[in-house]
C-alpha cells in the first residue's frame, strides 16, 4: 500500500506521484518554496491522483486564486469516488473552506480528525494565525489551538511539523516559555522550516527578547528563498525589531526591500496586513508622526493594494487593516463608506467578529484625524474583544500600541502607563520602556 507519510493510504497506483505528493505536503506544512511544482509533478503523474489535486487546490487558496482553487476541488471531487473514505472526507474539508464554508469546514475537519488524528494537512487548517480557528470570530480560538494539538498530540510524537504548531499554539496561548522549547526542537529536526522560524519569531517577541529574535532571524534569511511564503512576515519580524530600536528607516528599508506588497511573495493578506501595519507602527514611533512625508507614498501604494484586493468587508482582520490604511491616507470618506457597509452587515448578522471590527474602524479613524478622545473610547470599548479579529498576538498589539499613544497625545499619562505597566510585567520592551518615560516626564 502506497502511504503519506504520517502512514495514511494513497489513492495512486504511481511511485512517483505519491513521492512528489509526500515532498509538496511537506514543502507546503514547513512554508518552504517549491509545494505548488511538486503537486503538479504528482499530477503529470497520475493525473487521476485526486489528492494532489486538491493539494494543489490549496496553494491556490492560500494565493487568494479562488477560481483556480475552485476549479481544483470540483476536479478532486469528482475523482474521489474510487478513493478511500478518508481521502473523500480530506478532500471535503478542504473544499468546503475554498468554497467560503469556513463554520462548516471546522466542524467536518474535527470530525475527520477523531477518526484520521494523523491527517496533518487537516490539523492544519484549525491553526495559525489565519486558520479555521482565528478566523472563526471565536474570543477563545488561542486556547482551541493549543486543546486541538494536545487532543492529538499522542499520534505524532517528535514529529517536526506538529511541534511547530504545538509550540506556536501554546505562545500564542500566554506560555511562551513551553512554546519556544517545542519550536526549537521543531528546527532542530528539520532547520529549513519557516512556520517554525515563524514561531519562533513569536515566542521571542512574547517574551520581550527581539533582539535574539533580530539576530536569529539575520542568520536564517539567507537559507530562505525570496519567494517563500513567509518571506516577507519573516522580515516584518526583523522591522519590528528595528522599531524596537526607534529606527524607523531600518523598519522602511526592509519594508521596501521585501515587506510591501509590490515585492513580496506572500499571500495577499498576509502582504497586505504586513505593509498597513508596519506603516502605522511606524507611524506611532517617536520621531515619525501620523501623518508624516515619508510614509505617504508607501501609504498610497498600500491603498491602491487594498481597495485591489479587499473592495468589500467580511474578513475582520483584514477590514482592521483596510481601516488603518484608510485612516493613514486620512481618507475620510472610504472609510466612512466602509464603515456603513459593516454596519449593514451588523445589522444582517453577517460579521464573525461581531461589532468589534466596526468600534477598530471609528477609533483608527479618529485617532488619524487627531481626535484622541473619540479613539479612545472606540478603542478602549473595543480592546477585550480585538482578539476576536483572529491573526496573533504580535499583529493584534498594534491596537493597544494606538491607544497608549493616544492616552499620551490626549495628555493622560496615567492611563497610558496602567496599559504600559501591564505590558511590562509580561515582558521586557524597550520601546514600552520609552513610553513609559513619557508617562513620568507629563
């Protein structure tokens, strides 16, 4: 019997195209180049390899080409007749989330998972910042990452790309500790793994050493391939390190150099969520404010990606970032537009975050208009609930970032250094450190 490897049966009668299937499944789980030539090899293969299409259809996801992703599960569909019921149920999950049934997919792929605990490219779909979970407009979907790993965690073992996500799971979850220790031993077994440098990142930064984080990530980018997938999330790391730092024009350099989306390899939400908030950060910084000559061409280009490739609302994460760009542009009237096309669709019950995303969008609006006590409300109102925006910790922050520094503006310093201390006690942030210290000149 021909298997992946996690020992999981194939529906192909061709040695080559279950090799090639193998090698693309662990391209696409470690975020390594080369997932979508490998699938399409499986399939010159065995072009009745129903799997490998819908492997394929996947990277087509994840590159926001819904037509083609479309088209590769319909094909998958229908060749899965004569395959086993596990590879018709794999396949059901994934076309079930390419065809926007994110609620339904979840629960297919829970339900897949208590029979097939070892379909890894299934798990992976609950995880991540931008999986099933995070986008499920759950306040709890950090701790269903961490209960959905430790259910199955029995069938892995040191298996290199479940300790990835077992330690990403648990730092996003507030025990950055035991989830750097699990993506270290990740890296350990396989080095050429970018979710686990990606993890890594995180663990790092929830523990306020970016420093480490700067000098780790400078000696793994060269290995990683400019069209990598997390490429330019990877050098979004680095730029907050440099904004750690105060050094904006670091922050701008890698932002030009990889991170905007003109140049990036990544997926288009994550090219875009990176460029919009790294400009804000920097925004935010101590010697570049809101609005500021430099950024507003780097603003303009971000503004054009947006309104390209999210016209309309309903991803909460990336309306967050459609606001901030907007709010950048000092774009009144989009936003307001866009603000109006949310609350109908409060009004419809049709936003997974709920009003969380509507109370962003007016505060981030009103903070670029300089209007520091109408963002604070709107932020302070929302900030319990921006977790429900899905993403991580790192990317959320930036919205406690905005409101401390409109506590500040706004001549509250006390109240910024109640957020500033809590944070601090968390962990170690120079660039908390240097707010703070305008807190105790006020």
């Amino acid at each position: 019997m021909i298997t992946d490897r996690y020992g999981l049966q194939l529906s192909t009668s061709s040695d080559a195209a279950a090799a090639k299937y193998r090698c693309g499944i662990d391209l696409m789980l470690s975020a390594w180049p080369g997932a979508a030539v490998c699938f399409e090899e499986a399939i010159t293969a065995d072009p009745s390899f129903a799997l490998a299409h819908m492997a394929r259809g996947r990277v087509h996801q994840m590159y926001a080409e819904p037509v083609a992703a479309r088209e590769k599960a319909a094909l998958a569909k229908s060749l899965s007749t004569s395959t086993s019921t596990r590879e018709q149920s794999h396949i059901n999950v994934l076309a079930l989330s390419i065809d926007g049934q994110s609620g339904n997919a979840t629960t297919a792929a829970e339900q897949h998972l208590e029979t097939w605990p070892r379909d890894a490219l299934v798990l992976s779909m609950l995880l991540g910042a931008f999986g099933l979970y995070a986008f499920s407009g759950r306040a709890d979907h950090d701790a269903a990452r961490v209960a959905v790993c430790e259910r199955h965690a029995r069938h892995y073992g040191p298996d290199w790309w479940f300790l990835t996500y077992l330690g990403w799971s648990h730092t996003e979850a507030g025990n950055a500790g035991a989830g750097r220790a699990l993506t270290e031993r990740a890296l350990s077994i396989r080095p050429q793994n970018a979710n686990a440098a990606h993890a890594l990142s995180h663990a790092l930064f929830e523990q306020g050493e970016l420093p480490a984080c700067e000098t780790y990530l400078t000696a793994f980018m060269p290995s990683y391939d400019r069209a990598g997938i997390l490429n330019g999330h990877l050098s979004w790391h680095q730029a907050l390190a440099a904004l750690e730092k105060d050094d904006v024009a670091e922050a701008l350099r890698l932002y030009e150099e990889r991170i905007k989306p003109a140049v990036s390899y990544a997926t288009p939400l994550n090219a875009f969520t990176d460029a919009a908030s790294l400009l804000w950060r920097a925004g935010l910084s101590s010697n570049a404010a809101l609005p500021n000559t430099t950024l507003e061409s780097c603003w303009a280009e971000t503004s054009a990606y947006a309104a390209r490739m999210f016209p309309n609302p309903g991803l909460a994460f990336a309306d967050v970032h459609f606001a901030l760009t907007a709010a950048g542009r000092h774009q009144a009237p989009v936003v307001t537009e866009r603000l109006d096309k949310l609350r109908a669709m409060e009004a419809a019950a049709k936003l997974t975050a709920g009003t969380v995303v509507v109370d962003l969008t007016r505060g981030l609006q009103a903070f670029a208009a300089s209007d520091y006590a109408g963002a604070i409300v709107a932020l302070a109102a929302a900030q319990s609930d921006t977790v429900r925006i899905g993403g991580s910790h790192a990317q959320r922050e930036l919205i406690e970032d905005t409101l401390i520094v409109a506590y500040l503006r706004s001549g509250q310093p006390e109240k910024a250094r109640v957020l500033i201390d809590q944070r601090l006690h968390r962990r170690p942030s120079a660039r908390d450190q240097a707010w703070r210290s305008q807190t105790t000149a006020a």
